[in-house]
C-alpha cells in the first residue's frame, strides 16, 4: 500500500490524481477510501484526490477548484474560486464551497459547490502549475464577490490584481456594467471607485475604506524618512541653533566683563575715599 502510494504521488500532476490515476496504478475505491480516512490523501471531489492533506484552507480550496471544474463543459471558476486560483487574496470568503459559472442549469451539484448561472460566460485560461483551469475575468469575478459580500471584500483582491497588472479601472467598469440593474450594483461602483494598486496588502486596503469613510483625503505610500529637502532642514536648523547659542554665549561673556569693570571702579573709588 505505502509503495503503491508513493508511486501514485510520483505521478501525480500537482498533486493531483484521479481515481482513474490510481486504478492504473494498482489502487482501487476501497484503498483509496481506507488512504483518505487514515488522513494520508485528500478527497477533493468525486474521482478527484490530492496526494497528502492539504496544509491549509486556502491551498485545500485551490486545488478542490482545480478537481471540481475539470471537464465540466462551458464553466469557469468564478467569485472567490476565481480569485484563489489566481492567487488573489480575498477577504472574509466561505471558503469551504467552490464558485463556478456557466451558461445552464446542473441538475445535481455536489454540496461543496455552489452553481451560478449567466446568459453568456467569457472564460479566460489560468495557469496553475502544469495545467490550465477555466476562469471568468478577474474583473467578473471581484464584481461578483462585491455583489455577494461586499465592497471591501471587492476592493481587496481588485487593489491586489491592479498592483501586479492583471486588472485596470477600465475593466472594473465593464464587468459592472454587466451587471447594471442587480441589487448593490451602484453602492459597488462607488467603492470600487477607491480602487488603488499603491495598496500593498489587505491590511492597507481596509484601512483605505476606513479613511474614504471617514471622509479623510491620504495618499498611500507616502515615503516616510530623510530626504534631500529635510537634510537641508535639519541641517539649517542645526546651524541656526548653534549660531544662537554662540551669541547667547557671547552676550553673557560681555556682561560678565561689564559687571568685573564696574566692580572695580567701585573699588577703586571707595579706597580714594
């Protein structure tokens, strides 16, 4: 058993195998059943496993949405799933059930996948790993995050995909108009309207929608440090401090000399007396 699933995981495409995979190699439903409850494989989806367990949530996500979209027909990973398999961040996400669009109805779909339908679907090819897996637009499926949870958890993955040039302002714009007359579609827009690459992080993001909130105008990224100009600062001050205490120093110096001369004239005086 271990050496058939050593050879199994040698295989294995990204970790991947399905239970086709692993008949060809020796393995047949009921050792594999025994492999996944002693926690040594992972069941993704049916036929679909990973070769060891995932090591978290996020990383058992993609690869779920990896197993579960293959060979479906005309449908494309979208929403959050979308987003992971590019390796977008997301923000508050039910991770636990994988997003797909397509243009028709399924009559089963498995509890751990959640089926959306659309008129007409554009699917772009993401590459994960060695294979390729059906997408919407990254810009399709940020809208629909925003629509199902949320501006903020839009602007999360949107400030993301901006900073490393898979998205544009204009693409937010297209995918919204898609989607003109649902619920939340114009309080969307305003927020998707902050929308900034120079967010390096969630954290940051977050903190901008607070501060739009709040009504407060910042720049993000402003270089905190020294520069040329507060060198010149810093140092024309220094020299002015130093110039003020020297003629501080000088003044007292004169008093004393005034007030040592003024003594003696007083002394001088009262001996001719």
């Amino acid at each position: 058993m271990d050496e058939l699933l050593t050879t199994m995981r040698a295989l294995a495409a990204d970790g991947l195998f399905s239970a086709a995979d692993a008949r060809a190699c020796g393995l047949d439903r009921r050792l594999l059943a025994e492999a996944a409850a002693r926690g040594e494989i992972e069941r993704l989806a049916r036929g679909q496993y990973l070769v060891s367990p995932a090591p978290d949530l996020r990383e058992l996500h993609r690869s779920r949405s990896i197993a579960v979209v293959d060979g479906l027909e005309r449908t494309g990973l979208s929403h959050d799933s979308g987003l992971v398999v590019r390796g977008l961040p997301t923000f508050a996400a039910d991770l636990s059930r994988v997003h797909v669009t397509s243009t028709r109805r399924r009559k089963r779909v498995p509890p751990h996948v959640h089926h959306w339908v659309r008129r007409s679907v554009v699917l772009d090819e993401v590459v994960v790993g060695s294979t390729t897996v059906p997408a919407l637009p990254v810009a399709d499926c940020v809208v629909q995050v925003g629509l199902l949870r949320g501006g903020e958890a839009a602007l999360v993955p949107a400030d993301a995909a901006i900073r490393q040039g898979s998205l544009t302002v204009d693409d937010l714009s297209a995918a919204l108009d898609l989607v003109v007359g649902h619920r939340g579609v114009r309080s969307l827009r305003q927020m998707l309207a902050w929308a900034d690459g120079r967010h390096e992080t969630p954290g940051e993001t977050r903190t901008g929608v607070c501060l739009h909130r709040l009504g407060l105008a910042y720049t993000p990224q402003v270089w905190i440090g020294q520069t040329a100009s507060t060198r010149s600062w810093t140092t024309s001050r220094s020299s002015s401090s130093s110039t003020a205490h020297s003629s501080t120093r000088t003044r007292t110096l004169s008093s004393q000399r005034r007030s040592a001369r003024t003594g003696s004239a007083h002394a001088a005086t009262a001996s001719s007396g």
